[in-house]
C-alpha cells in the first residue's frame, strides 16, 4: 500500500514483476511486540515523483487506516533517508 501512494501511475494487478532494486532499505519484524518497522529511500524513487505531498498524506491516512485494524502495528520510516524533518 506504501508503494502504491507513491506511484505516479497505477499498475497492472495481472503482471507481478518488480524491480530487484527499490525503495525498500529495511525491514525489522517482531512477532514478540507484533511489530514491523520497515525504512525505505524515497530519492531511490524514478524521476523524483512529483507531488510528494498528496502521496505522503495517502499514505498516512492508509497507514491510519491499517494499523487502527491490525493487532499488529506497522511503521515505515520514509524521512530520515530523505532528509526530511520530523
């Protein structure tokens, strides 16, 4: 879903091919604190997406979303290797 804010276009759910390198530089699960951290690289993004803001508040809301349903909770540190502040 993080992915998917951030895309200019929306994909085509029949083909399930990605690239072997993308924005995602780490991921940490606990399953003792039903946790999942993940920190991805937003400038690893093509063509330096226009738009930002609109994308970021998507996926804000998703993540609201998810982590008011979920058990577990999900965080996705997208500033620090972006350099954006807190």
């Amino acid at each position: 879903m993080f992915v998917d804010c951030l895309q200019d276009d929306r994909r085509d759910i029949s083909v399930s091919r990605f690239k072997r390198h993308g924005i995602l530089a780490s991921i940490k699960i606990s399953s003792q604190h039903r946790t999942v951290k993940a920190q991805v690289c937003l400038p690893e993004v093509p063509n330096k997406i226009k738009g930002w803001p609109g994308r970021i508040a998507e996926y804000e809301s998703v993540m609201e979303w998810i982590n008011a349903k979920s058990e577990t909770k999900f965080t996705i540190d997208y500033r620090s290797r972006a350099n954006l502040p807190d």
